[in-house]
C-alpha cells in the first residue's frame, strides 16, 4: 500500500512539473503553492514587467484525453471563489501518452521505468 502511495506520488509530481514547463514555455513564471485547492500559480508579465495574465492552475493526471477527473470539494470551493472574484482557474489535464512523451525526450526513459525507479526525481 505504501509503495502504492509513493507511485501515485510520483506520477503526480510529474505531471505536475509537465504542466509547470509546459506554462513556462509559453513565456508564464510559475510558483507553486503551500494550499489546498490549487497547485500553483502562473502569472504572465509584459516587457514593463506588469501582470497581463493571473491564474490559479489544478493539475489532474488521466489515462487518455477523454478521460477527465473529478476535482475535490475544497478545490470546487476554490474554483467558484475565482469565479465570483473574476481570477482565472485552470484545471490542467496530463496524459500517459503525454508523460510519457515528456520522459522520453527530456529524460530518455518510460513512465513505467520512472514510477518504478527508488528515487523518483524529475
């Protein structure tokens, strides 16, 4: 069960991290948070370094890109909080195919080899 645990971990920390470089790619700085509710924070600044884009980013692992995950009640309280205060929120979905795509180009391994190696580091 623990090993279970430590699976679905790591596979969350990767797609999270997917969505963090896949955010920073499109020119947004990423920061990620300490809360429930949301996994981090991306923000998209001009060239006088104002704020052009805010948003509250969820990230949510599914096995194909039909497949979407329900959100927890803290994080539907989150959401219509954005909502009412007019502050975007994302939920961000990652795939298998995508994480394994990620993994393999950027560190030349499978998601099965990841999920299964000691340390788990990105």
């Amino acid at each position: 069960m623990a090993s279970q645990i430590k699976s679905i971990r790591k596979v969350g920390n990767l797609a999270q991290t997917i969505a963090q470089d896949d955010f920073r790619h499109h020119g947004f700085i990423t920061y990620e948070s300490m809360r429930a509710g949301y996994d981090f924070v991306a923000i998209l600044l001009d060239t006088q370094q104002r704020i052009v884009q805010h948003m509250f980013v969820e990230v949510k692992k599914t096995t194909t890109a039909s497949n979407s995950r329900s959100i927890s009640k803290i994080q539907q309280n989150f959401k219509k909080i954005c909502k009412i205060t007019h502050v975007d929120h994302l939920t961000y979905y990652v795939t298998d195919d995508q994480m394994d795509y990620w993994l393999q180009t950027k560190k030349t391994i499978t998601l099965d080899q990841f999920i299964n190696s000691e340390d788990g580091a990105i």
